[in-house]
C-alpha cells in the first residue's frame, strides 16, 4: 500500500503531469490531442506488428535501464549507458560477422561477448573511480564519446564490410540470429532474456550477500564502509556488471535486431534509460513496466506524426518533462530530510 | 507552554533530548515560528548556539561585528571596530586578541567569541543552547562565571542544558520539558540533581548494572601510535585494556579522540602496534552517518557489519531467517522501542536508534568493545540501559575501550582512566582513586 502510494506520487504522478504539458503543447499547435494520443496508442498497441515492435524499443531501453538501476542503487551515477551499449554491440558485430556456430552456441557467445565488452567499458569508469576518485559521472559520460569515436573508426575503417554499402560491419550469419518470438517481426528471444534479468536482479538486490552490500554503499556509504565492505572493489564491481547488462542489452540488438553493427545502434537509448530507471523507482521488476511505457511513447511517436501530425519531437517532450519532474522531486526530497529541525 | 525569564536571573531549561528545549529556544530568538502563542522580550535577544556559527578565516573582531561593522565613508572603520571589541572584552571580563583568526583559536576562546558577538547587540535577554558542551571542566567555571555576572547586570539569561550539576551550581529557577512541555518548576536552592532527573524521565532512573570481579588479563594493546594529521593528530600512544576491563579516555573533544577510534576501527591508516585479541565490536561515534543505514528496516540494520560471518552466510546468499531471529534477539535484549522489525530505523528515537547499534555491536559476545560516545545525544533512561550493558559485556570477560566527551559518564562506568589532550594521553587513573579536579585540570591541558 505505502509502495503504491510512494509510486503514484513520484512517478506515475510524473507521467500524468507530463502527459497534460504534451496535451497542452499539442492544443497550442493546433492539433486535438485526442487525436494526437489515440494515433500515438494506435501506432503503439494497434495489432501483432505494433505491439512487436513496442516490444522492441522496450527491450533497447530495459537493459540500460536495468544496468543504471544497479549503479544507481548502489550509489554510482552511472550515465555511460549509451557507450556501454555500443561498445556491447560492437564486440557482438564484430566476431558475430565471423562466426559460423549453432544458434544456441552463437547466442552465448556473442552475448557474453557483449556483456564483457560493456562490463570493461563501465568497469574502466569504476577503477578510475576506485583508485583516482575520478568522479564517475563525468568519466562514463566521457566514456560515452570515447566509445562513439572508436565505434565509428572501426565501422569505417578495420571492420568495414567491402561488401555494405554504408559504414558497417559484415552482416550475422543467420546461425547467428537470435530466433524471433513472432515470425516477420523484429522481436526476438532478446525480450525473454531482459525480464529474465530483472528478476534475476531483484534477487541478487534482495538476497544475495553482494546486493546487500551494493544497497548499503548506496544508502550510507560511510556506514558501509564501517561495517565490513570492501569499497574499492564494490565501486568497480557495480559499475562493471551495469556496464555488463548494458553492453549485453547492444549485443542483443545486434544479433535480434540488426544481424550487423553500425553506429546507428542506438538512438540514444542509453540516455533515455535513466528516466525509465528513475520511474521504475529503481526497482527492477517496476523498470520493465516503466521500459513499457516509454517504449510505447519510441514506436508510436512516428505513427503520431504521420497520422496526427504532431512532430515526433513531441514524445522527447514528455520525456524531458518526466525527466526533470522527477529529478526535482528527488532534489526536493533530499532538501527537506537534510533540513535542520 | 508558558515561561517566563526574569531580568537579573538565569533561567535552566533541562529536559531530554527530543523534549523540545532546542524548538523552544529558537522560538524565543525568533529563527523558528511558533505554531500559536506569543513571545515578548524586554529589549533584543541574543543566541549562543551549540555548534559555534562563527567564520573561520575570519579575525575575532571580524567576527563580532560582522553585519554591524563601523563604517567610514565606504570602508569598515577598522579601528574603530577593534577599539569597540577590545572595550567590550574589557567590559565583559572576556580577554581576548581582536585580531586573531577564529579557527586557530581553542574552543573554549571561540565561545568567548560567540559570547562577545551576542553580547555587542546589548541583549537584554540571553539564549544559550548548551553552551558547555565542547568545553573542559575549568572552561565552564570560567564561562559560567561570565555569565552570572552578565546577569548580575540585569541581563535575563536561559540555559539550555542537559548537565544537571550546572543547574544546581549556577541557575535560579529550573524548568523542565517532557514530550514538549513543560513538566516541572523547581526553585534551584529548594531542590536536586535526583528531582530535577526524575522530573526529566518522568520516574526513577533505572539503576546501572553492578560490576563482578573479574579476572583481567591482557586482550588489547597500543603501542607507540601515530596517526591523523594537524590538530587532531595522535602521537604515540600506548596503552593497554585487560579482558573485564573498562577503560574510559576522558578528554574535551577535539583532542585526537575521533583518530585515535579510527585507528583502532582499521579506518585509517596509522604508525605502531595495535593488537585485538579476538573478535571485536564498534559502536561508533555518529550513528546517522556510521553505523545505521536509515532507510532500512531494523532487520537489515541488525545484520549490518555481520554480514560475512558464518551465521548468516551461506555461500553468496543471504539466511533472512536467521537475520530476522537476530534482529528478535537485539531488540529484545537492548529493549529497543518498535512498532514492527520491518520499520525504518529513521522512524525510531535516536535513544532508541542508539540502542540498536549497541545491541549489533555487542551481539556474539565480542572480546573487545570500543565505543565512542555511547550514549550521545540520548535520553537519560537509555543511556543508562547502554551503560548497563557495557558494564555486563565488562562482566562476561570483554575488553571495553570507552572513550567520551562527557567526564561523568567515564566516572561512571570506567575501572581506569587515562586523559588525553592534544593527541596524547596525560594521565591515568584507578577508578578506586579518582580525582575529578587533577582530570579536568589535565583535560584543558595544564597539569
């Protein structure tokens, strides 16, 4: 009950109070939002199609999202997601191009390939946080950027396809796709393994000797600290196994979605993930629904602008507008506990 | 509430911690607002708070005047502020150096500070929110001094307070709060210590456990430790604490205390010997910060610094059961005051917050204890719950090591004292031949 109460006045709240600003924007531009939010749910969960491809967007956002819950539960600002995820799907594309395997046999391998590659990439940002106290938000964000370059470097240069016409890798072979859930869509198994993941997740938080840890450095670190954690291994720990889920969220589009790599994997998942992080109140099983959601604003924004003409712009709108509520809460929240009694 | 402060007079308001003392002096000063009722002052009122609110970097008189400076044309008249500081020191009997800088200044000369800046508005109502608590023995005769004579003027002052003998030494009437009101008056001539304490627990103080014979041999030894840096650095201290054994460090605070519990928690790294025969448990001093996570229940708080023993371990997972049955065990034995083990600790009283990291500590029977400041900022019945069970695990064979802020509390429960002053430890003392003046003499570090 109180859960519930905490949920709708923090997030679900968020969401009506944005969803009325994208109401409101969509009447100063002219357009019914009736209109307007029907072609956006129609494009979304308007038959088998649609509701694959929501389904889709909502497994690209569920890993990073789950990746920045760990870290952020565990106190670690981690905002890298984006980096980790095409460094994941980097390291899938490229030994994926060359791998003639069985499916199952392809699947592990190439997804553990992204989650280690992911996991060293957030791992990084944890050693330098670890060791040099370099703060962690400015490093993975710059990890980010690092991540791009040497992406883009690779798809046009060393691991150019002679064959592609753009800057890609070689296509999977088809061994090496995952198999699809829905035949002639783009849903896969990958779907299946996100959720998967969040309970797993939900139980190593709750049961296991690590989450436990992980939860007290990010509640009272000098608590934690006091009473028997290891902080410097706990700091790289976190921030490599949520690069990990990151980066093993890019292999999965890689080999689900894409069947090659280029730097179009993500737009911009990573960043979005936080918010959907943020309204799933950190809770694992409650980010898959808020990866839901937000994944029904990605695959229905288009179907909006083409039937409704409210730009598909509108949709970062309720994003921003979600994003910035829900961070002034938090701030809010903070002000009011620390405040002298 | 109803309260009145006569001009000429020193007023005591006592009460627990949480019986609303600090709520009621800043509604007399004016910083928080009442939710009904009135306040009247016969002219401006002055505030000395706990925690000193004065600017570092700055000089003294900079200090004072600040907001009020002297000015001429568009510059501070320096001069003239200095000269206005200097003959209100003079006139106050409180000497000090206009111009040195605040932090380089020993506490007890920054209160003279935060005394001289009150004091240069003319108030003629005086607010003091425990003003002696960072003070040595010596410090609080020479504030208190100050202070009568302030009144002696005609100034109407209120003490805030929680140390009952500077009730009975220097104030007139006594009031005292429970739960947010006031639930005794008391003349200070027609009264004592005991009425005044049971007036604050509202009953008789549960008595402090008896002490056994022991049989003390040996079970923590320092020697020869550095540690810390400037101020509040160690500098070879040895020392030793027999199994059934409590041995109290008194010393004014701010005098290497937090390095010296640091260096034996293994928190900071350090230079020489200390050796713990066996397992050991911390009762930090700041249980917010360092020992509670207060969002989390009470069973996950219980477990706390437990976690990688035997019992609750089993393999990477956790045993909630026997985390529950622990959680059971504390609460019940440190008699911790909670609706249900699944409430957040910081929904609990501080007393009752501070009974169960004591209980966490103390669980599986440690062989040595060190607490710092057990029994801060908690009601007087649940400190002296927390002495009590110092003094059993004392009993049972336990090396306790108890350093604290508050002489009374060493006195109390302590078989041998050292003092320690400026990182170093000045005197030591057998519980059988204590002599509390040497030690405050000691503590403000003269000998």
């Amino acid at each position: 009950m109180n859960a519930y109460r905490r949920l709708f006045s923090g997030p679900l709240g968020a969401i009506a109070i944005a969803v009325a600003l994208a109401a409101l924007a969509m009447i100063v531009a002219g357009v019914s939002p009736i209109a307007g939010f029907s072609a956006l749910f129609g494009g979304a969960l308007g038959g088998t199609s649609n509701i694959a491809e929501t389904l889709v967007q909502t497994t690209a956002l569920l890993f990073p999202a789950l990746g920045i819950t760990l870290a952020f539960r565990g106190g670690l600002f981690n905002i890298g997601a984006e980096g980790q995820l095409l460094i994941g799907g980097l390291a899938a594309g490229a030994v994926g191009a060359h791998l003639h395997a069985p499916t199952a046999v392809a699947a592990v391998v190439l997804l553990g390939l992204g989650a280690i590659a992911g996991g060293v990439w957030g791992g990084l940002a944890g050693w330098m946080k670890a060791y040099f106290n370099a703060n962690e938000i400015i490093s993975t964000l710059m990890l980010n950027f690092v991540a791009a370059a040497l992406a883009s470097y690779l798809v046009v240069g060393p691991l150019r396809s002679p064959q592609a016409t753009g800057a890609e890798t070689a296509p999977l072979p088809h061994s090496a796709w995952l198999p699809l859930i829905v035949p002639d869509t783009r849903l896969s198994i990958s779907i299946l393994v996100a959720v998967a993941l969040a309970f797993l997740l939900r139980f190593v938080l709750t049961r296991t000797i690590f989450g436990y840890e992980l939860r007290a450095v990010g509640e009272a670190p000098e608590a934690a600290r006091r009473n028997g954690v290891q902080m410097r291994r706990m700091t790289w720990l976190t921030l490599a196994l949520s690069g990990a889920i990151s980066g093993l969220g890019g292999a999965t589009i890689v080999t689900g979605v894409m069947h090659t790599f280029n730097t179009e994997l993500s737009p911009g998942y990573g960043f979005t993930a936080i918010a959907v992080a943020l309204v799933g109140d950190l809770d694992p099983l409650w980010v898959c629904v808020a990866a839901f959601g937000f994944g029904i604003l990605e695959s229905g924004g288009l179907a909006m602008q083409a039937v409704a003409q409210v730009p598909k712009d509108a949709i970062h709108v309720i994003e921003g507008c979600i994003i910035l509520i829900l961070a002034a809460r938090r701030y809010v929240a903070t002000r009011t506990e620390s405040a002298p009694v | 509430m109803d309260l009145d402060v006569s001009a000429g007079e020193i007023h005591a308001l006592v009460g627990e911690n949480g019986a609303g003392k600090s709520t009621l002096a800043g509604i007399a000063f004016g910083s928080i607002a009442p939710d009904a009722g009135t306040v009247s002052a016969g002219g401006t009122v002055g505030l000395v708070h706990q925690h000193f609110e004065l600017v570092g970097r700055l000089r003294v008189w900079q200090n004072i005047m600040l907001g009020r400076e002297p000015r001429k044309g568009w510059h501070v008249d320096t001069n003239a502020a200095r000269a206005r500081v200097a003959e209100l020191a003079r006139r106050n009997g409180l000497p000090i150096d206009p111009d040195a800088f605040v932090d380089e200044l020993a506490i007890g000369i920054q209160q003279r500070v935060e005394l001289l800046r009150e004091l240069e508005r003319e108030p003629s109502v005086l607010l003091l929110d425990e003003p002696t608590a960072a003070l040595a023995p010596a410090e609080i005769d020479a504030f208190f001094g100050t202070i009568v004579q302030l009144a002696a003027r005609g100034t109407a002052v209120l003490v805030v307070t929680h140390k009952l003998q500077e009730v009975i030494n220097y104030s007139k009437r006594v009031t005292v709060m429970r739960h947010g009101k006031i639930v005794a008056h008391f003349e200070t001539a027609k009264t004592s210590v005991d009425e005044i304490a049971r007036a604050m627990v509202g009953g008789n103080l549960p008595a402090v456990a008896a002490r056994a014979a022991t049989a003390p041999s040996p079970c923590f030894v320092a020697d020869g430790l550095f540690a810390g840096e400037s101020e509040t650095a160690i500098a070879g201290i040895g020392f030793a604490v027999r199994s059934g054994e409590i041995v109290g460090i008194a010393g004014v605070e701010g005098n290497g205390q937090t390095t010296l519990a640091d260096a034996v928690a293994g928190m900071i790294p350090y230079r020489g010997t200390i050796h713990i025969g066996g397992n050991a448990g911390i009762i930090p001093q700041d249980r917010n910060k360092e020992a509670l996570v207060m969002n989390w229940s009470i069973v996950d708080n219980a477990l706390l610094g437990r976690q990688h023993t035997p019992r609750v371990r089993h393999g990477l997972l956790l045993d909630r059961n026997v985390a529950r049955a622990d959680a059971q065990a504390i609460v019940d034995r440190l008699d911790v005051r909670c609706a249900t083990l699944d409430v957040a600790v910081k929904t609990l009283s501080g007393g009752n917050q501070q009974k169960l990291v004591v209980g966490r500590s103390l669980f599986g029977e440690p062989r040595f204890v060190l607490a710092y400041n057990p029994t801060r900022g908690i009601d007087v019945g649940a400190a002296a719950l927390v002495q009590s069970r110092l003094i059993e695990a004392r009993n049972g064979g336990a090396a306790v090591l108890l350093i604290s802020f508050e002489l009374d509390e060493i006195l109390a429960v302590a078989d041998r004292i050292l003092v320690m002053y400026r990182g170093a430890i000045v005197g030591e003392f057998e519980r059988a031949s204590v002599d509390r003046a040497t030690i405050g003499r000691l503590m403000a570090g003269s000998r």
